[in-house]
C-alpha cells in the first residue's frame, strides 16, 4: 500500500542562496512496496521520459508509473538507463540492450538492438553504463567492454585491466582501469595525472557541481580534480559517507544526492554541508540503494533492495512531530515569545528556540502544564497566558507553567482595550470578564447567556462578536468595564444567508467578514448588517477558518474549498493570491486547529498530529512541465482479453471505429508526482454529452453502444480548482452495415422483388386454400356431430357418478357428526370443574369434526383426578384414540381407585401396548422397535395428569411427555413430564411424580400442544412456548372467563386467516 511517512530528522539548514531554500523540519515521503507495483524487491534503475512518465529496471522487469498506475512492460533485466536529446530512452542489463518504442497501438515496449552486435564472438553480460557521445550511443559491460551504437550497428571495443567506471563528464569519456582513473580517446586510455590513487577504490560516480570536477567513490569518500590530478574533497560529514559506502549518486542545484548501502539518502551543497540524511529509521521503506534519481519536480527516487521511495525534497512543506520532541497530538495554539517559540497541543505546552534555524528544532514540555487540549495562549501585558480544557489558566515565566488559582477552563482568550481585563470564552458555554494581577484573578465575571462559540472577534464599543457551531452570528454588547453583558443580537438581515448554511467568520484590518456558500459579505458594525463584498469573488467555495498578520503585516489564511484544505495571502486589495493546497493524505488540517504566521516566508500550520511549517518562497506553483496525458483509448468488446488500445501519446490521428466496437475507454493522467494526490478531472464526450462532468478524482471513463458519428473526447486537470492542462482525442464510430447507402439501395431493391412475389404467391395462395376450406368444412361438420353425441352421453354419466359420490359423503359427514356426540358426551362436563374449583375454563377447538385431544376429570374420595391428553393424529384416527384412552382411564381409576398420577400413567401405558394392533412390539428386539419408531405409524398419548388432594391441599402431578403450568404470586412454576409418550417407545422406564403444596389463587394450566404450534398468517412462525408461557402471565390474575375470551381472541388474531394445523385443548383451574 502507498502511504506517507516523516522523515523524522531535522534534515535542513543554510545552503547558498541560489540552491535550496532556508528550510526546517522534515519532508514528505513516498513508499512502494513489491505488493505495490507487483513486481520484485530491487530497483537498479530510474529514468523519466519527456511526458513525464517515470520508468524502473527492477529485476523482475521493466517497470511503468504516471503516477497513479504501475505496469509491467517487458521482462528484461535492467541495471542502466539514459535518454538522449531527443527523448529516446536506452536501456541495458543482463544480456540485453536496447531503448523504449513506441508501438503503433499506444502502448511502450523495450525493443532490443543486441542482434546489432558485430562482433558475433562477443557475449553480453552486464550493461552497467550508458552515456552519449559524438552522435552514437556507447554501453559499457563489467568485463571491459565499449559498445558503440551508430543507429545502425553495435561495434565492440575491448579495454585492458577494466575495473568498471565509464563516465561522460564535459566531452571526457572518464574511465577506470586497475591503472587508475584516466579518459578514453581514440579507442586508447590515458591516465590523469595522479588517477593511479584510484585504482584499488570503487568509484561509483563522477559529477560536475559548482565548475568543480567531483569523484564520488564506495567507501573512501569524495575527490575532487584539480589542475595537478585529484585530491579529497573535504565535508562535514567525511566519516559517515564513508562508512555508509556510497552505491550510486546525483546532482541537482549544484547538490549531490549520494544513496548509500547503509545509510539511505544524504545530500551536501557545493560547500560540502549536509543538507538531507534520511533512512530506514526516517521513514524510508528500505535504505540500501540500488540506484538514485531525481525527477523534474525535484523529488528524489531511490530505487532499493526493497522498493521503491520518493522523497518530496523540492516540497514546500515541512513539519515536526515526536521525532522532534513534540507528541503526535493535535495542535491548537501557538504563540513566538522572546524567541521562544511555544506550541499548545492536545497533551501540552511545549517550546522551542527559535533562532533564524542555525541549529536543530528541538521540542521540551514545559513542566507543570500538561493539561488537556490547550485551546489558546495570549501576551497579555508582556506575560504569556494560556488556557486549557481541564487545567484552567496559566502564567508562563522563565519557561515555567504558574497556575492561576480558581481559574475556569476556557479555550479563547480576548484582551480588552482596559489593562488586565479580558474576555475568557468558556469552553462549554458562557464566558468570564476576568482580572488577573499578580498571577491572581482579582475579578471574575460569569456571563451564562453567551452559548458555545468557536469563533470570537472583539470590536469597538465593547462588542463580542461571535459564530455559533450551528453558523449563527451574534453580537454580544458589554458595558464600559465589562462588568455587564448588556445586549444580545442578531445581525437586522441575518435572513439573507439560511441559517444551516456553512459559514465562517474573520477578521482582517480590524473588520469582520462572514464567507459562506452564497458568497461573502462584510459585517457593517455600525449598522448591525451584512453586505456584499469581492473579498472572495474568485473563490467561491473557499471556507476561510483563520486569519492572521506575520511580523511585516501581511494577511495569511488558511482554509479549505470544494476539494481540500489550501493556505495562502490576502493582499491589501482583498485579494487571494499564494495559494497552495495542502494536498497530502494523512494531513489533517481542522477548522480548530492553530495558525501562525513567523514571517512572509515561513508560515506554521495545526494539524492533527504534527505541527506544519509552510515555506513560501520555495513552493512550487509552477507545473508548466506536467501534462495531462491521454494515456490510451480502450475497445471493451473486443475478443483481445487485454483490450485492443487505439491511443498513442502524441499522436494526431484520426482513429474511424467500426459501429461494432462502440464501447470504448479512456484513460488519462495528469502527471505531477508532488501533487497528484490532489488532482481533479473534469471530462466531456462532444458529441454525446451535453455538459461538462462533475469533479472527479477517477482516471478512466467508460462508454458503452456509443451511436454512429464524430467525437472528440476532452478531459481537463485542475490543481486548487484551477485549470492546469487539457487533451482531447478526436474519433469516429462508424455507421452500422444496415445504416449505410448500400444497404438502403438493397434494401429498395429486395422492397420491389419481395412485393411482386407476394403478390403472385397470394393470388395463387387464395384459390388453394378456399378449395382446401370447403372440403375441410364438410369433414369437420361431420366430426363436430359425431363428437356432440359423445359429449352428451358422457355428461349424463358424470351426473349420475356426482350424485352418487354425494350421497356417500352426506353419509360419511353424518357419521362423524354423530362420533363428534359420542366423543362430547365422554369428555367430562364443564359444570364438574364449576364444583370443584374455584374458577376454571376449557378451550375445545378440535382441527376437524371430531378431535385427537380430550380432557378428562374424576372424582375419588377426596381427589380429584384430571387430566389433558393429546393423541396421536387429529380427526377421526385422533379420535378412536381418544375415545380408547378416556375408557381406560375410567376402568384404572373407577376399578382399582388408583389416584397416584405415576402409577395411573404406568398402568394406561400398559393397556395402551397391550390394545394397539402392533402390541406384539412390546417384547421386541431393540432393532425392532427401532425399526417401527422410524416408520410412520406412530400410536401413543401425551397427556398431563393431575391429583389434587383437597384435604391436605397437595398437587401430585405426573406427565408423558406434557408439563403441568402453575403460577403463584406472578411467576410461572413449570412441572416437567417424563420425557416418554404413552404407547410403544424404545424406552421402558417408569413415570416421575411431583408433589407441591397448593396454596390459594394458585392457577394451574393443562394443555396440548395444539396452540403453542399454530402458525401465523403474517409471520410464517409459530406462536412458541415462550410467547404461550408470556400470555398465561399476563392475564392469570384475570377471572378465568375473561382469560377464556381473551386466549381465544389471541389465537384467532394470530392465525390471522390461517388454517388450525392441529387440535387445541387448553385447561386452566384456579384454587
């Protein structure tokens, strides 16, 4: 992933005035990984061509960049790369040489000339060098071999003892051998006057920087040439490039810019003094270099043993954070005292001295000042105050933090014209007149009707003028001492900017200025009114969030537009000018954050992390070297898995595509590798659009079924919404096969043929098929009839078939009606609960006629037997079930006066067995009852059964596979049954009993599983146990009929129009 990093050294100071700019802090950097441009870890080689495209030799391939997309190009292995006077960019490297084409459909190849070798005896290697001199092209291998390239053949010159340097240099061909450093002329070396020193060291480079002849060497340092041979070049820093062995270098503004193998990048002026030192631990992805380079933005590349890192060396930006002593916290205030820098952050007070940046920026925390977001800090009567969000007000003298006693915590402080009085906005509302005298508030004034503001200007006649965070203005009127707020208003035509609309208010040459949306207005103190101004006629979307004056009085801003956050001037006309944007990623430039100008040239900003120094007199605005490229022109629906490409750069031909392959896309780039993260694109299809795009940050647009005719695509970049390059590509989509003058004369042609034919054929036609319609009439009139008397013999068959088949369902029906009486008249009666309980109902809703469950009561002695059962199926087989198990539970408990419900259970699951037709399974084989549980005949009961003791008031209860409910005092006891059915099981094993303690107004319920199954019409779900158990809760102190209407109403809404899925029995008592 490409991200930014800080390099965390304080890398510049004074070089000469022509070169690089005063300069502190840290610069910006760039890292690409492997996973970035997909290819391998190191990089031997960096060349950009003349449209701006950067491209690398990696050892993987031949890398493309435009600053947004990587590409792979060729898979050749390149250690060397330079380009002529004419843009052409040759390449050499592992057993290949040759330059960078571009081919007819758009795209760059590496074309290789090794074929060109004249030599057939000669084998390449390794091109370590490339330089151009008199006309031809020379590449040098590591075994001590020129190759000159003539445009037409490759001739091949052999050099004795050859170490490996071959440098151009002002005409000179600069070589080494294991003689020494010498020049080569007319195919012969010679020696320089002491150049045999050289002849153990690896040089690596030579340049020419300040009308001095400079020998950069691996481990032995710089050499410079004079008149009587070399001598050492002498640096401030000799021992560290030595130690970090320097692997390639290069020059710009008379700078050398040495990557190293140990130390990463470290530049030097013509005096010899360090300028730069950055590596791993700088933020560099990697530090041992494999090639050096710098682009015409002046950004440094270095290629590395892993990836790829570009520094913004050239950048007008800087900035500090830990690495300089400051936390990596948001800045909020800063203030120059005494040459004493201070800065207020999110953690702190810290400071620094701040000496025309003769030494190194460096951070302390000032002790006893350490609160929590230090919102401001003011010079107050030559004492500096400052103000924090939980440690109130503090003094700073001599460097030391004195805490103000008892003072509130407030985030602006407002001197007054009155010495010691000032303003003290609040943080979280309300504002203060304070008086402090001798580190003491002598005089503290709350005014609560002043809401939360985050802008506040003072003005004459006392006035506070102040920006709510809801963009309300207001006007804050005091008395003459400040003692009372004697006034609150609202500007008379605040109605002519809506109220939510983004605003922001500023201050410059003491008059108030309001920016919004709909444009910008000045405040008329006098007149309380808004009116128009030009102050930002030519920034309309600019949001300006602070202003403030450098020591020469001139006007800085910093704000933000439609695209992202700018700084810049605002001249004594009221005019905009110096903008820059401050365009990088992990910026986080916020309308709370701090601003201060030191002077015309070095401008510090508030980020959220790092304070920002922006330097004015070395920004680069001039991009007259980037372009905005039409990378190429895509045809989506061709066969070509990798797209057929139309667009060659620079070329002005007029491309005609068939109607066919009307779907194309463009893609385009501007390329500024400084500022490319805040490019904007606007583009137009003339000819298919109707109006301009909308901004965008997207480097492609597709189009699809595109209509016949001419277009021109034009696409515009803009930096800080201002137009910085256009292109256009004209083409045409060609009419379709059927859209042209041939096809319509066609047409005409088979339009006349086609109608005389018809014409014949109809005639011709017509007389066949009436002939054909008149036979055929008299046929099917005679097999209509036959067919008639069919139907009518077999319509009299059906009738009589239906009435029979009625007949017999009448019968049917009536036969289950009279079971329905048989089964009512065995279930016990409603008024037997009505004796023996203090309240009760029964819900009976059978599925169909006749039903599964049944319900059941006895009295024995003093108990009293009952019971809810649920058999298996529902209907008529439910029923014979029923009806079975109600005899038998009369027979246990009339005959032999059982009353315990385990023991009532056991017995009813033994004549169970013993009457269903599959008895002989009792005494089975485990695999055959097995076998029969799996199969659908599956005969049993579930039932609750339930003894009540009315002497001593005990509940003795027993189940299979059906619990008993009773709830007390509002919460809900649940008696589980055996977990076994009445009938055959796999599982023999006796019924558990449960005994409770009645007390009185116990509910108990009994039920099937009927109601708790039912599904709904609305939401495909069951009504659940859980919502059954909540219901029961909830109306159980209700009377027993009431509960009775109330279960049934709930079930009818929750069927909602469903039809019943079982039979629903639901029994409930009260003690």
């Amino acid at each position: 992933m490409r991200y930014f990093l800080l390099i965390v050294s304080i890398l510049f100071v004074n070089v000469l005035a022509h070169g690089q700019h005063k300069r502190i802090g840290s610069s910006f950097i760039t890292n690409y990984s492997p996973t970035d441009y997909k290819a391998g870890n190191q990089n031997w080689a960096i060349i950009q061509n003349k449209d701006g495209i950067m491209y690398f030799g990696n050892n993987e391939g031949i890398l493309e960049f435009d600053g947004q997309n990587w590409r792979k190009i060729d898979p050749a292995y390149i250690v060397s790369a330079a380009q002529d006077k004419d843009g052409v960019i040759y390449m050499g490297g592992r057993e290949n040489l040759g330059y960078l084409h571009s081919q007819s459909n758009g795209s760059v190849s590496f074309k290789s000339i090794k074929h060109l070798i004249s030599d057939t005896s000669y084998s390449i290697r390794y091109i370590r060098n490339i330089v151009f001199h008199k006309g031809n092209i020379w590449f040098s291998d590591e075994n001590g071999h020129l190759l000159v390239y003539d445009k037409e053949k490759i001739r091949v010159h052999k050099v004795a003892n050859w170490l490996g340097l071959f440098i151009k240099q002002n005409d000179t061909l600069f070589l080494q051998t294991k003689k020494g450093l010498g020049y080569y002329e007319n195919n012969k070396f010679q020696l320089f006057p002491n150049g045999e020193q050289f002849a153990e060291m690896s040089l690596r480079n030579i340049h020419k920087i300040n009308n001095q002849t400079i020998i950069v060497t691996r481990t032995h340092g710089l050499f410079k040439k004079t008149n009587n041979g070399f001598e050492p070049w002498k640096t401030s820093i000799d021992d560290l490039i030595k130690k970090s062995q320097v692997y390639a270098s290069v020059t710009e503004n008379d700078q050398i810019i040495l990557g190293t193998v140990e130390s990463g990048v470290i530049a030097i002026n013509s005096l010899g003094t360090q300028i730069l030192h950055m590596n791993e631990k700088s933020g560099m992805i990697n530090h041992d270099h494999c090639s050096i380079y710098i682009d015409r933005e002046g950004n440094i590349w270095s290629g590395l043993e892993f990836g790829i890192s570009q520094i913004y060396f050239n950048s007008p930006f800087s900035y500090f954070n830990e690495a300089s002593g400051l936390n990596n916290s948001a800045i909020y205030s800063l203030g120059l005292v005494n040459n004493n820098l201070f800065v207020g952050t999110a953690r702190g007070l810290y400071y620094s001295k701040w000496e025309s940046f003769k030494e190194k920026v460096l951070f302390n925390l000032i002790q006893g000042n350490s609160g929590r977001k230090l919102w401001e800090m003011k010079v107050i009567n030559n004492q500096l105050i400052t103000s924090s969000s939980n440690i109130g007000m503090h003094i700073i003298k001599n460097l030391k933090a004195y805490a103000i006693p008892n003072s509130p915590n407030i985030n602006k402080i407002i001197p007054t014209e009155l010495p010691n009085i000032f303003l003290a906005i609040a943080e979280h509302g309300g504002a203060y007149t304070l008086q402090i005298e001798n580190n003491t508030i002598k005089k503290a004034i709350f005014h609560e009707d002043i809401p939360i503001i985050k802008k506040a200007y003072l003005t004459k006649d006392q006035q506070l003028w102040g920006l709510k965070h809801n963009y309300e203005i207001n006007k804050y009127t005091f008395n003459s001492d400040y003692t009372q707020l004697i006034g609150k208003h609202q500007l008379e035509n605040h109605h002519i900017l809506p109220e939510k609309i983004k605003k922001s208010l500023f201050k410059i040459n003491d008059e108030l200025f309001v920016a919004s949306d709909s444009g910008t207005y000045k405040i008329n103190i006098s007149k309380n009114i808004l009116e128009s101004h030009a102050l930002l006629e030519n920034h309309p979307n600019l949001n300006i969030f602070n202003t403030q004056q450098d020591i020469h009085n001139n006007f800085w801003f910093v704000g933000k537009n439609s695209k992202q956050p700018l700084i810049g001037q605002i001249s004594d006309m009221g005019k905009i000018s110096n903008t820059h944007p401050l365009n990088f990623d992990n910026l986080a430039i916020k309308e709370d954050l701090a601003f201060y100008p030191i002077d015309s040239t070095q401008i510090l900003i508030g980020a959220s992390d790092r304070l920002v120094v922006y330097h004015s007199n070395n920004s680069r605005i001039d991009t007259s070297e980037s372009q905005l490229l039409i990378r190429n022109v895509i045809l989506n629906n061709t066969n070509d898995s990798l797209n057929t490409q139309l667009y060659q750069v620079g070329t002005d031909k007029h491309i005609k595509i068939p109607y066919a392959n009307n779907a194309l896309t463009f893609k385009y780039v501007y390329v500024n590798f400084e500022k490319s993260r805040s490019v904007q694109y606007r583009y137009k299809l003339e000819g298919f659009d109707k109006k301009w795009s909308n901004f965008t940050d997207k480097t492609e647009k597709e189009y699809s079924f595109l209509p016949q005719g001419h277009y021109t695509f034009k696409v515009k970049a803009y930096l800080s919404e201002k137009e910085a390059d256009t292109a256009n590509y004209t083409f045409s989509i060609l009419p379709p096969w059927y859209n042209t003058i041939w096809a319509y004369l066609g047409y005409l042609v088979a339009l006349v043929a086609i109608s005389a034919l018809i014409r014949f054929l109809s005639i011709k036609k017509v007389e066949n098929e009436n002939l054909k319609l008149e036979n055929e009439v008299n046929k099917r009139t005679r097999e209509i009839q036959k067919k008639n008397n069919q139907l009518e013999m077999q319509k009299e068959e059906i009738s009589a078939q239906r009435d029979e088949i009625t007949i017999q369902q009448q019968k049917i029906l009536d036969s289950i009606e009279y079971a329905k009486h048989i089964q009512g008249a065995l279930l016990a009666e409603k008024k037997l609960f009505d004796e023996y309980f203090k309240e009760s109902f029964i819900i009976f809703k059978p599925k169909d006629i006749v039903s599964g469950d049944f319900y059941w009561l006895k009295k024995i002695k003093n108990h009293i037997l009952f019971t809810v059962a649920d058999c298996t199926g529902h209907g008529v087989p439910g029923a014979f079930m029923s009806i079975m198990g109600i005899s038998f539970l009369n027979e246990i408990v009339r005959r032999n006066e059982i009353t315990s419900p385990n023991m009532v259970l056991d017995e009813l699951n033994k004549q169970v067995k013993q009457s269903l037709s599959n008895a002989d399974l009792i005494n089975s084989k485990e695999d055959e009852i097995q076998k029969y549980l799996k199969s659908d005949i599956k005969d049993g009961i579930e039932l609750a059964f339930a003894d009540i003791d009315m002497e001593k008031q005990t509940l003795h209860f027993a189940g299979a596979e059906s619990p008993l409910y009773l709830i007390r005092n509002n919460q809900l006891i649940v008696l589980e049954g055996t977990p076994i059915p009445i009938g055959i099981h796999y599982k023999n094993q006796p019924f558990e009993i449960h005994t409770i303690e009645l007390q009185p107004n116990d509910c108990i319920y009994l039920f099937s599983d009927g109601f708790k199954d039912q599904f709904s019409n609305k939401t495909k779900t069951k009504f659940s146990s859980e919502q059954f158990k909540e219901m029961l809760l909830k109306h159980h102190n209700k009377s027993f009929t009431e509960q009775q209407d109330i279960f049934c109403e709930i079930l009818h809404e929750w069927k909602d129009g469903n039809d019943q899925i079982d039979d629903i029995t639901l029994l409930g008592i009260k003690i």
